[in-house]
C-alpha cells in the first residue's frame, strides 16, 4: 500500500514547494512548547532540510492543539499553587478577618510558590513578549510580561529588602487568568488542517494495470504513467485521468464536478481520478497522472487559498499595544514628577509600580476569549461549530452569500418530484408498478421510487422474472392483485421502467399527455422516467434533486437581512435555473467547473464584496477555503469540512442566517468589553499616577490590584449576557 504521504506529494503542485516558509520562531506560541526546542535541536542536528512539524507557510492556519495543552496544564498546576499564596497573604488575611495557620517558614510560603509561578506560568509570556519586542509589534503579550515582571521584581524587593508589602498573591492572580484567557483562545482557535489529506484520500493506493496478454498487475497509483491501460472493476475508485477505451457504466463525479446525478460513460468519454465507477467495468487510457490531473488542481487551488488568506490582527492585541505605549508614557510621567516633586524614594517606585500593574490588562486579557468560548458554544446549540473565530467575526460584515446547490440547498440524491398518470390510471398505480418492477434494483432511480412508494405508504405488487436492460431500463413480470387490487383480479402483466432509450427500443410513442409532461420537465432539468405496461406507455415520472425543505426559509431569511444569495452548481442551466426559480434566488452560475468556482468567488470578491460560500463537496473545497467566511454542510464530505471555518452540523441552511445574527452580536459584546477594559484604564491610570494626591487621594497598589480584579468580574459578566441573545429569529 502507498503512503499517504508520498500519494500527496505526488498530486500536490510543486509550486507549493516555492512557497515562502515561515519558521517556528515567527509564531510567538511555538516558541513556548516544549517540544519547540527538542525539534529545533533535532533539525539542527540532523540537518535533513525538513521542516519541523510546526513550520507553516505565510498565511495559513497553524494547528494550535499543542499550544491548548501546554496553557491548560500550566493553568491547573498554577491554580494549584496559587491557593495558599492567598490563603497566606497578610494583605488578604487582613481583609478579610482571618489569621492563617503559621509554622515554622510560612511567612516564606507566598514567596517561595510566587517564584515557582512566575517561573513555570509566566515564562511562556516572557518568551512571547520577547517576540512582540523584537518584531516590534508589542502587543497583549508584551503588556503582560511588563506587568508581572515588575509585579515579582518588587514584591521580590519587598521582601529581600523589607520596603514594603509584597504581593505575590496578585502576582500568580495575574499569571493565573493570564492563563486561562489564553487556553480558552488556543481551544477557540484551533483548527485542524487536513484538508489536502482527504483530498489525497479520494485516489485510489493501487490500480490494476493491464499488460500484454490481458492479464492485470496492482501497481501503486505513482507508478501510473500516461497511455497505460487500466481496468476498474464496478464500485472501486477511478485511479487517474483518462478515456474510456472499452465497457459502459455510470461514475458518480458528485464529489469533483458536483453532479448529483451519475454521468454514463462509453468508449471514447473522459472519466476523473477519484471519481467512483458504478455497476459496469471500465479499460481506461490513462491520460494524466500526479500534478496533471483534475484532483490534483483543485488540491492546488485548496493550498493557494489557504496561502492567500490575510494575517488579521486581532482586536484586543491592538487594544493592548495601545495600552502598553499608554502605560510606559504614564509610568514615565509619573516616576519624573513624582521624583521632582519628592525626590526619588520609595514612594516613586511604589507610584510607578501602582500604574504598570493597574495597565495590566485583566479585563482586555479576557474580554474577547470569554465571548469567543460562549460564542462557540452558542453556536454549537444551533447547529454550528465555529473552527475560525477571526472568520465568525467577519461575518458580520457579509453582504454575499454563495450557496452550492447539490447537498447544500438539495438534498444531494434523486427523488420523484412529480407523477404524471395517463386519463385511466392514477398516481398511486403508476408509483406501485414501477416500485415493484425496481425491487431488484439497486440505482439510484430505483431507489427514489421505492422511497416514494414508501412515503405514499403503498402496497407494492409481487414481481418475478427481473431483467436490466443495459443503457435502457428494466422489465418485470407483476403479479396484479397478488397484494394490490391494481386492475383487479389475478393476472401477470409484463412491465418496462425507463428512458428515451427504452421507448426507442421498444418502437413506442408517447401520448400527447405524456409528450407533455416530459418537454416541460425537461425545461426544469428534471429527468423522465416511463411506466410501459403490455407495450402500452401508462405514466410517468419526474426525478430531480431534491430541495431541503429548509433552504425556502434560509434564503428568505437572507434577503430579508439585505444579503445578496447566489447558487453555485455544475449542474447544467436548466436544472440551475429550475432550483433558483423556485427558491427565489436571482443570480446563479451552471456548469461551473472546480476552478471556476473558486473564481467565481474572486470575481464577487473584486466587486468589493464580503462573500461566504456554503458548500458540501470537494469541488466546493477551493471556494470554501477562499470565501471570506467558508460554511460546509456537515453531512457533506471531510474534505470540506476540513476546508470550512464554520460547519453546519445539523445540515441546514437556516443555521446561516443564524450565523450572521450571532456574528453581530458577539462582537457588539466584544466591543463592549474592550470599551469597559480601555474606560477602566483611562479612569486608572491617572489616579495610580497620583494626579488627585493634591487633594489627599493616592492609590495604592492593593487597591490597584482591587480595580483591576473588578473589571475583570465586570466583563465576565457582561460576556455571560451573551447566552440571552436571540438569533433563531
């Protein structure tokens, strides 16, 4: 069996090897995993040209899953150690009006596991803060690096040089949040990044070659080489592009081209690698293979876009940024007029320390992750499941949403829609005859007309002496009367079920009422199927692909919010135009091929447009990843769910307008929270500074430390508000 490694290595672009790299260093997270420094050393050492498991190319999604539990770990074990340098600090023992248990050395016990969190839970800021200062790009992480390292040098002074009261309790508070806030975004964040494997897994790891003589050798599908023959047996997956040469069957090419219904494919048709053969065997010319073929260019079109997605920069790091040239200007201020005024003294150094730990951004440190964790879950009781917060944000601003037709706003599989009986015969008759003669069959027609005499709850005939008629239909004896009272009576009756071909076969005409019936479905893109009986055409059907009973509302739903609704399909026009008329949507695009779509999404997207696309299948994989906001369908495939930033787990399109309305109102709370985070700040800096000591009024540390610790309660609380939104409606 081939690996599936090397299979995506040799259907990947090597374009892709071009890429610009990105290297660990560049991620401020990857440089505080453990497992950071053992690669690096082993890349050094062993000098193999690799990348390490943690570089990533400019712009795309890294796979944050180590970085959440290296922050949930240190969180628990540094909650651990906080509790008894609270329960030990005199500052809280004389707050709140208990003495705690002494014995020998417990008057050291906040110190000595304020230096162990600061050591084992602070350090992965410092590193990242030492990242933002040397990007120069100082940020949340730099803010806080200040703030606990002025808080542990002085409470570390405090105690060495007895210059006042330490506090390491607001210290490993600071460490602890700092923690948590940061876990609950690693978890929010993290996306897996598969998608080019489940590409890979559509291609087959073995092909029958045929060699001289007839006989058939398994290669690996690498080995494949253009003009080589190969065999595909019924139900196996197509193993590279190529021509028919010899056999008929139907390929299912939903998964690439987006056609929901099976192609018929005969000497002298193009077939796709990765398709899926039907009921018949196929010899097929190999025509490309590797980098060539149609798989393999939209895997490409998958990388590129992931490669083009910008680097946005989150809201509360900015926030921070600010706040940190902020607190640095006060701090400065402060400590000269403070040592022009009194001298320099250890009432400066406690004015300076007051405002850099009351700077430290508590509240802006968990304003948006606590909306982003409430936001997930949220979205998870509606139906979704957010894997990129930065692209649930954004989709607040759509103005566009593209829809895929087959299995987003279908249902992906054929089903009657519409029974035409001749004068003497009704729609119950024509539906039980035809379910009886396709008992036997396993096609996807037979399939829809035996659901339809199930949801009719009909009684269907005994049938016997089945025959397929290849290309055409199948015939049947049925038993009348046997379990229905269909004509009366106990009497045999031959019965064909199919096409055009079929008629042509057996020299009938139509009626004027089924001629009919049959050009007006054909305006709609709906298939016919006839009902012969005794040589005599009784009926008809209309199959299509069938409209979720949801998508009427969701696109209404849309428009009514003002957005623009386009539908995507490789379907052809008329069966597009037939799905938009009836759903009331104006602008569609048929007959798109996979690279089309994705450029149809650019050409939206050059118009100045916000544009999400919601989609199921491969062919959606490229237009989902370079949609400003990707939704897949959740029963579609994994590729594109792999592709999506959000997935419809309940596999409705209602969840899109549910989509945008949650969008809106987490960041209104996000806004709102940073509002309070950047007020409280702007209230406190200038009293930590000391502008009111005029007048008496100086704020100390402790107190600092008691602001800082409310505004934080604060924006929980205001985040926890979140849960009442309404957005089913």
């Amino acid at each position: 069996m081939v690996d599936r490694s090397s299979k995506k290595q040799d259907v990947q672009s090597a374009d892709t090897a071009k890429q610009q790299k990105r290297t660990d260093e560049d991620c401020p997270c990857c440089r505080v995993c453990e497992c950071y420094r053992d690669e690096k050393k082993d890349d050094e050492e062993t000098s193999t040209g690799e990348g390490s498991k943690h570089e990533h190319e400019h712009g795309t999604m890294v796979d944050h899953s180590g970085h959440e539990e290296m922050f949930r770990r240190r969180f628990f074990v540094c909650l651990i150690l906080s509790i008894p340098v609270l329960y030990y600090s005199p500052m809280l023992q004389s707050w709140f009006g208990y003495t705690a248990i002494a014995f020998p050395g417990s008057e050291f016990i906040g110190a000595i596991l304020g230096v162990i969190v600061f050591a084992y839970g602070g350090v992965p800021f410092l590193r990242m803060g030492a990242v933002e200062a040397r990007n120069r790009e100082p940020g949340m992480m730099l803010l806080i690096s200040l703030a606990i390292t002025v808080a542990f040098v002085y409470s570390g002074a405090a105690v060495v040089f007895d210059i006042g009261e330490p506090f390491f309790w607001e210290l490993v508070t600071l460490i602890v949040i700092f923690l948590l806030g940061h876990w609950i975004e690693m978890r929010s964040v993290r996306r897996a990044s598969g998608a080019l494997d489940e590409l890979a897994e559509l291609m087959p790891d073995t092909a029958e070659r045929i060699i001289e003589g007839g006989e058939t050798e398994t290669v690996p599908v690498s080995d494949l080489t253009n003009d080589d023959l190969v065999l595909v047996r019924p139900g196996t997956n197509i193993p590279a592009d190529g021509i028919v040469e010899e056999g008929d069957s139907s390929v299912n090419e939903s998964m690439i081209t987006g056609e929901s219904r099976p192609v018929d494919k005969e000497p002298g048709d193009e077939v796709i690698g990765g398709t899926t053969n039907g009921d018949g065997s196929l010899r097929i010319r190999v025509t490309a293979t590797g980098d060539e073929t149609t798989l393999s260019s939209i895997m490409r079109l998958v990388d590129e876009a992931q490669q083009s997605k910008s680097r946005t920069q989150v809201l509360a790091d900015r926030a921070a940024g600010w706040l940190f040239y902020a607190a640095i200007g006060v701090a400065v201020i402060t400590a000269i007029a403070w040592t022009i005024a009194v001298g320099f003294g250890l009432s400066v150094v406690e004015r300076v320390v007051t405002v850099l730990v009351i700077a430290c951004p508590h509240a802006l440190g968990l304003a948006v992750p606590l909306v982003v964790a409430i936001n997930t879950t949220l979205a998870a009781n509606n139906g979704m499941l957010i894997r990129d917060r930065i692209a649930m944000e954004e989709a607040r601003h759509l103005d566009t949403i593209v829809f895929d037709k087959t299995g987003t706003l279908t249902k992906g599989e054929q089903g009657v829609v519409e029974i035409k009986p001749t004068a003497d015969r009704d729609k119950d008759e024509i539906i039980s005859l035809m379910a009886a003669v396709e008992g036997d069959s396993e096609h996807m027609i037979a399939e829809a007309i035996q659901n339809a005499a199930e949801e009719r709850d009909l009684i269907v005939p005994d049938a016997h002496d089945f025959e397929a008629l290849k290309g055409r239909g199948v015939r049947a004896n049925v038993e009348l009367g046997s379990k229905s009272d269909v004509n009366g009576g106990q009497s045999q009756t031959t019965v064909h079920v199919g096409g055009p071909n079929l008629l042509r076969h057996l020299e009938i005409d139509l009626t004027e009422e089924l001629i009919t019936f049959s050009e007006s479905a054909g305006e709609r893109g709906q298939s016919v199927v006839y009902l012969i009986q005794d040589e005599k055409p009784i009926g008809a059907v209309a199959l299509a692909d069938v409209i979720r009973e949801e998508s009427y509302e969701a696109i209404s739903a849309l428009q009514e919010m003002g957005i623009e609704v386009a539908m995507l399909t490789g379907d052809s026009k008329d069966v597009a135009q037939a799905v938009a008329e009836e759903l009331g949507i104006d602008q569609y695009f048929a007959e798109v091929l996979p690279d089309d779509k994705d450029k149809k999404i650019i050409e939206l997207q050059e118009q100045g447009k916000l544009v999400a696309m919601v989609g199921d299948g491969v062919n959606d994989a490229p237009a989902l990843t370079r949609s400003d906001v990707g939704i897949a369908i959740g029963s579609g495939t994994d590729v594109a769910v792999e592709s999506a930033d959000v997935v419809l787990v309940e596999n409705n399109p209602q969840d899109v307008a549910k989509l945008l309305r949650l969008s809106k109102r987490s960041y209104r709370k996000m806004q709102e929270n940073l509002a309070w985070a950047a007020g409280y700040n702007i209230f406190a800096l200038p009293l930590a500074a000391g502008v009111l000591a005029p007048v008496g009024f100086l704020l100390s540390p402790a107190i600092g430390a008691i602001l800082m610790s409310a505004s934080t309660v604060i924006v929980a609380i205001n985040a926890q508000l979140l849960r009442r939104a309404e957005i089913a409606t």
